[in-house]
C-alpha cells in the first residue's frame, strides 16, 4: 500500500521545490499517495486565512505531511502559518539537523549537530498585547510538562540514533523561574538515561560562542522554543546556510516535515531555487515512515551531487536551475538502485 501523505506546496518559491522534491521522492520506488492542499499567502482571498481549516484535516486524517515554505509577514499581516501548524496539531518537537557536507564553502568540518526545539510554548505560544500606547508586553510560558516531554525525546532521539550526549541550552542565570524550570525539568530527565547517555547544560549566549569556535564537541542540543528558532538558523550557518537545512515536527498524531528557510517570493518562477532543504526533509519523512534504507540512499545521493558541484544551484556557487538539481539527484539514484522496505 502506498503511503498517503498531504503535500503542502507552500507559497513564493515554494511550489518549484515541492515539484522538485516529489519528483525525487516518487523515483525512489517507494509508493505515495500524494494529497495536495494550498496554504499561505496564496490562499487568502479565497479562504480568508493562511490556513483553512482543511489543510489541517488531511494532515490529521494522513498524519504525515511535507510542507514547503510559506511567507510569515514581518511586523502585521497574518500570524505564522508554521507556528499555527505545530500547535494546532501539538507538534511538540521541532528537529533540526546540522551535518556537514562535502562541496560546500564553509569553515568548518565535521559539523553533525541535531537541534530538537520545543516547539509549542516558551515566547511563541502567542501571548501579546499592547500596554498603553507605546508599549507591548509578550508573555513567556515555560511549562513541566511540555519541558519533560522535549527533553525525553531529545534523549530518546540520542539512543536511537547512537548518540553521545545532549545539552540543555538555556538562560537560568536570569530568568530563574521559566528557564530554571525547564533546567530542572532536563535535569530530571537525564537521571532516567544515566550511563547511556551523557548530559550537560549551556547558557544559551555562552552556546552560541561555542558553537562557532567548537561545534565538533557539541551533540543533540534541547532547547526552549525561541532560543531553538535561533540556534537552529546559527548551526545551519555552520553547515551551508538554511538552503541545505531539513526539518521535522514530530507529535503524537502527526507529523510535518518542512525546510527551515523562507519562501523568497523575489525568485519564485525563477527555476533558480535550492531544493537541498525540502528533499532532505523528504529525507527526515521517509525515516519517520522507517524506509531508512531509501532514505539513506536519498541523502547520498544529494550529497554526491553537492560534492561533484557540477549541477548545483546559484547558492552553491553554480548555475543549476532548481529542476537541473532535481535532474542530477535522479541520475544518481538510478546508478544506486535500493528496493525499499
């Protein structure tokens, strides 16, 4: 039986790297039923919001879902069609992985880091309002239960995949009450996974300095939503940028796969886009199905691609068009047939 997955292509740039990266994950042999809904920018005249009500019903009734970017305004407009996602659905934890790749100009080698980010709470559940004229007030929930759930999966994550050590990154120096909270709530956690898997914890400032001058000693790093959101884009800066950078939101009942960065509206149409960030989140689904060989098979082929450098997009120092990276993404996998599980 094929898998029955929604397929949100997104908005600006969006709806090239969905085609691109169907196209890539209908080669590999593995069956989809593809159930394609419009959500975004693109969709407001019609429905009268970002997010109908329906795309969120076939996500619940296929319970998994590839996404790609849809535009957030800055300042007004609607709210992030993202943020509504993961807490309609309680999509508690955001994945980030940060892996090195050959072929790419960066300072740095050797880089594997997987961000896992709470994803409901913390400053993005929401809670703003204006105080007088001239002043806003947003109000930061830190929760036991929702900080015990994260770290658990970040630990379990660590097991399943072999995994050394998870950090909890945070900024309890200050914030005593909520961040301690989820100190505490990470420290509790660890003590259940002694002996299999090391624990240790950063001020979220002191992190990001680390990260830029060691990133080799860091692991699975598990943080509160708006310090996730940054530290994510920051490991991605390590590894190429957000154009090579996959994500998942896991939930109970769902989950939505979807690359970090924007939709750049300036170069939809363009066929110059970087499909990387929404194939390699293909990648994260097929693994989330447990077609793990497939999915590897994918990843290499990607990165042969990047390495080789001959058919990759202008953000990669070539001249590649988003369906020419497609194209050579195929090529590979048709050199390296893999039957899925």
């Amino acid at each position: 039986m094929p898998y029955r997955i929604t397929l949100i292509p997104g908005d600006g740039i969006g709806p090239e790297l969905a085609a691109a990266t169907r196209r890539v994950l209908d080669a590999t042999g593995v069956g989809f039923d593809w159930l394609v809904v419009d959500a975004g920018a693109d969709v407001m005249d019609r429905y009268g919001t970002p997010l109908p009500d329906h795309v969120l019903d076939a996500i619940r009734d296929t319970r998994v879902a590839l996404k790609g970017p849809i535009t957030t305004p800055v300042g007004e407009g609607f709210r992030s069609v993202n943020v509504t996602l993961r807490q309609a659905l309680n999509l508690y934890a955001n994945v980030r992985p940060a892996r090195s790749m050959r072929g790419l100009d960066t300072r740095y080698e050797n880089v594997d880091l997987v961000i896992v980010r709470e994803n409901t709470e913390d400053l993005y559940a929401g809670i703003e309002h204006m105080v007088g004229r001239n002043a806003a007030e947003s109000i930061k929930i830190i929760t036991r239960e929702a900080s015990e759930r994260i770290a658990r999966y970040a630990f379990d994550y660590a097991v399943r995949n072999g995994r050394r050590t998870v950090t909890a990154v945070h900024k309890a120096n200050i914030m005593k009450l909520s961040d301690g909270l989820f100190l505490e709530s990470c420290r509790t956690v660890a003590a259940e996974y002694e002996g299999r898997v090391g624990f240790e914890d950063r001020i979220v400032d002191n992190m990001c300095m680390q990260l830029v001058q060691k990133p080799e000693l860091y692991d699975v790093l598990v943080l509160p939503n708006l310090y996730g959101d940054i530290v994510s884009d920051l490991a991605a800066g390590l590894v190429g940028g957000l154009g090579v950078a996959p994500g998942a939101n896991i939930g109970t009942e769902a989950a939505v796969f979807e690359p970090v960065h924007g939709s750049a509206p300036k170069y939809a149409g363009q066929n110059k886009a970087n499909p990387t960030a929404l194939i390699l989140s293909g990648v994260l689904m097929l693994r989330h199905l447990g077609e793990v060989a497939v999915a590897e098979r994918v990843e290499d082929a990607v990165r042969a691609v990047i390495a080789e450098g001959a058919h990759v997009t202008y953000d990669m120092g070539g001249t590649a068009g988003t369906s020419d990276f497609a194209d050579a993404v195929l090529g590979r996998l048709e050199a390296s047939p893999v039957l899925p599980a």
